[in-house]
C-alpha cells in the first residue's frame, strides 16, 4: 500500500496530471452549476479528448475531476434557483432554497462548499484504506438486495412529510412511481404508457421531471406571489451579507459531516446506489435523529438539513469509484461512460488494477484529495459573486430560469416533446405546491421507482418467486430497517400529540 501511495503521490503531481485536475474540476464546476447539464453530457462529449492524451491517468483524472466537480458545483442551482439539475443535489434545495429566501444564500453556499469538501476528502481517505477489501463486500450485493435498498430509499418519505402531510407525502411517491413505469419495462421490452408517442418509449426523462416540478413552478410562483419575494430578489441592497458560518454553526454540522461522510461512502461503495440515493439517505437518517427543535426546522431553512445531503453525495461519488477500479462494475451512468473510456485507453479495470497498474490507481484517489481542496479554494473566493444572482430584480430572473428550464430540458432528449411534457408536468406542479403537496416524495418515487422494477425482476426470476425474501437474509434486513425509518418518525409524532394533549388536561 505505501509503495503503491507513492507512485501515485509521484503521478499524480506531475505538471500534466496536475493541469488536468484542475481543468476538471473547473469545467465540472461551471457545468454542475448549469440546470440540467449534469456530469454525464459533458464526460461523453470530453472522453475523445481524454482518449487524444495517451495517457490514462491524467484522461482518468480529468474526468473524475469533471465529475466530482459537477456534484460539488451543483449545489448553485438547487440552492439559488431550486433547480437541481442532477439527481444528486435534489436533496440540497430542501433547506439550500429556504435559507436562500431568507436572505442567507452566502451562508448556504459556504456551508454547502465546507460539507462537500469534508465529505469528499474523508470518502478519498476511505476508499484509499478500505479499497481492497470493499471490492469483495460489493460482491455480496445482488439484485434482491437492491430492490431492499431502493425500499429503503423510498422510505425517506417520512423525512419530507411533515406534520400531518404523511397521507399527501405517500400519495406523491405513488404518483412518482407510477411516472417510472412510463417506456420499456424491466421484464418485456415492449413499451407502456406511451399512447403511441415515440419519444416516451424511453420513459420520462428525470431532467424534465425535475424541472418541471421545481424550477418552472418556482418561477410561476414567483410571478404570482411578487411580494414574498421582493424582499430576497432585493436582498440587502445587493450586498450579500451573512458568509461566513458561526463556531456554533460549526460545531453543530460537524458530526452530521463526520456521520454522512461514512455513511455516503459506504453507500457509494454499492454498484446502482450512489450519490442520488445516498444524498436521499442522509437527510432522512439526519433529520429522524435529530432533536425536536432541529427537527422542525428541516425543510425550512437547517444548516443541518443542508450540509447532510453535500456531504453524502460527494463521499458517495469517492465511493462510487470502488466497483469501478476494482471490480469493473459500474455503480451510475457516470461511472458508466468512465469505463467506457478506460476501456478504449486499453485499462482493464478489477482486482488486478492495483498491482498490474499501480500508478492508474493509487494517482487517481490522490487527485481526488488534491481536487477536493482545489474546489473548495476556487469556490469559496466566488460565493459573494454567485449569491449576486438573487439580487437580480425579478423581471430578469423569471426569464433566466426560464431560459435555463427550457434549455436544460431539451439538451436532455434534443426533442421538442420534452418541452411540452415539462410545460404540463410544471402547471400540475405549481397547482399542487398551492395545496400544499410535498414536491420531493415524487421525485424520490420517480428516480427509485425504475431501477426498484428492474432489481425486483431480476430477484424473481432468479429464486422462482418471492422466496429471495426468506433466502437472502441481508434483503429482509435492509426491508426491517426501511420500516423502522417510516414507523418511529409516525411513533414519536403520536407520542408528542398525547403528551401535547396530558400536558393541556393537566394545565
């Protein structure tokens, strides 16, 4: 291990490698700040030039570097704008644009860039330690107990629901479930619910989905409630106030940091997991632990509710890259593509990866420690510049997001369909943000719902019926912990009512 650390300590800083990474973490940047211009497009359309170097540790490095540089910079827009352009900061706009509308987009920026970086670096730390043996963990992972762990994703539900809108919350993650089973289905490659429209053979898109059901109701709303939000379009006078975060603040983010870090990683370690369901996750497990006090205040503006969803999916995409390099399993689309690049540079990614080519190993999770620090300095010098776009008076930033909606989208599929569909979805959404339906179960429902009728095929088929339940204990764990996640948030709810209730009886 020490030698191996070594030759990608010497690899990794040479003025090449060096130039890579840092041109990768600033085109991931700018990119993840884009809705709907996620790390995918742009590693696709980067990887002829990866492939021109030659060289497959500096074409691996640039394209990590894009990629974590994606899902650092994404943050920007689920925050500023609630548009999330990338499955993996979705959960970053449930308390990232609450503070925003209060006047502390800064502060939601810094806190956002501290836990990204921390999450990042301590995912680098851990996939440097527990790498090797990791590879075989992933292993015992199949099919079954995926759909266990997409179960448990969606019993998240019970982090956004709020008091008394669990019945709202259940019936929008039905909804997202009925939306994925939109195209091709997982056992007949034949199309459903598609009414006869081509373009919905492959199901919905999730850029489209997710812009309909937050940044184009956000501007919809924003033309129609001018006045709760004048005061944040003019916030402070165009000076943006508030950056830095308090040695309170501090204090209380850093075991949810320390907590996320490893909980993401390990989460990322699972091929099909990754940042999306890890971000998810984090800030279910976050806000069911947290105290009464903190607890009311997720969803509407917590530092906490924040900084666990960053750092999940950034120490989820450190993890994400175990499968890759050591078993030649892809984990995500991104994933995907960058074994497809190291594929045509002639690596053969598994086991042997780390002794046949130490220097393509050990030089990329050095870079990553190296482009989480590049990240957080390029960032953290900018924030009082990329807070500016909420002093943008309103008539301006109505058309802005507009514009970036609609680009987003049609970038996604490159068909005029997408528009007409993120229209429709987007004036459903702004009708059901008006009675109060929680926006988030859906898209949970949504992104989960596919590859949950995917995994759960392939488990029947491969134990004849519903005995992978009984056969793979691991399934039925994963099955007990989802319920513990809906039913004690339910439990202590009740409980609170009843002791409310004594409490006045007794006055």
């Amino acid at each position: 291990m020490i030698e191996g650390l070594l030759v990608g300590i010497s690899t990794a800083f040479s003025i090449q490698n060096m130039l890579m990474l840092l041109g990768g973490c600033l085109i991931g940047t700018f990119i993840g700040m884009l809705p709907g211009l996620g790390p995918m497009s742009i590693i696709a359309i980067m990887i002829p030039i990866s492939i021109s170097l030659g060289d497959p540790a500096a074409a691996l490095i640039l394209l990590s570097g894009v990629y974590y540089g994606a899902i650092f910079g994404g943050s920007t827009s689920s925050i500023l704008l609630n548009a999330p352009g990338v499955a993996g900061t979705v959960a970053s706009s449930f308390d990232g644009y609450p503070m925003a509308q209060k006047g502390l987009a800064g502060k939601a920026l810094t806190v956002a860039a501290i836990s990204s970086f921390l999450g990042g670096t301590i995912g680098a730390v851990l996939l440097m330690i527990f790498a090797p043996m990791l590879s075989s963990v992933a292993l015992l992972f199949h099919s079954a107990e995926y759909f266990a762990l997409m179960v448990v994703g969606l019993s998240a539900i019970a982090a956004f629901a709020g008091t008394g809108n669990v019945a709202k919350a259940l019936l929008m993650t039905i909804l997202g479930l009925i939306m994925a089973t939109v195209g091709e289905g997982a056992l007949f490659n034949m199309p459903r619910f598609t009414m006869g429209i081509m373009d919905l053979q492959s199901g919905f898109s999730f850029i489209t989905i997710a812009m309909a059901i937050f940044a184009l109701p956000e501007a919809f709303y924003l033309v129609m409630r001018p006045k709760n939000h004048a005061a944040t379009n003019q916030n402070n006078g165009g000076k943006i106030t508030g950056l830095r975060i308090s040695k309170k603040e501090a204090r209380s983010i850093l075991p949810v940091i320390g907590r996320q870090s490893i909980q993401g990683f390990f989460i990322g370690v699972l091929p099909g997991a990754g940042a999306t369901i890890a971000s998810f996750l984090g800030y279910a497990v976050e806000r069911n632990i947290a105290s009464k006090e903190d607890r009311e205040e997720f969803g509407k503006g917590s530092i906490k509710g924040l900084a666990a969803p960053e750092t999940a999916n950034n120490a989820a995409c450190t993890g994400s890259f175990v499968p890759l390099l050591t078993l030649g399993i892809p984990g995500s689309g991104t994933t995907a593509i960058l074994l497809g690049a190291l594929i045509a540079l002639n690596v053969t990614p598994g086991p042997r990866l780390m002794t046949e080519q130490p220097d393509i190993f050990w030089s990329v999770i050095i870079s990553m420690y190296i482009g989480n620090l590049v990240l957080l300095i390029l960032n953290l010098p900018l924030i009082p510049y990329i807070a500016k776009i909420l002093t943008i008076p309103r008539t301006y930033l109505v058309p802005f997001i507009l514009f970036f909606t609609l680009m987003g989208s049609y970038i996604g599929q490159n068909n005029a369909t997408e528009l007409l569909i993120l229209v429709g979805f987007g004036v459903c959404a702004t009708i059901l943000r008006f009675a109060d339906y929680p926006m988030a179960p859906l898209l949970i429902g949504f992104i989960l719902g596919r590859m949950m009728e995917d995994n759960f095929s392939r488990a029947m088929q491969l134990s004849n019926g519903w005995e992978f339940f009984i056969d793979r204990p691991m399934s039925l764990g994963l099955i007990f912990v989802a319920l513990l996640l809906v039913i004690l948030p339910s439990y202590r709810a009740r409980r609170a009512k009843k002791l409310r209730d004594g409490t006045s009886l007794g006055d």
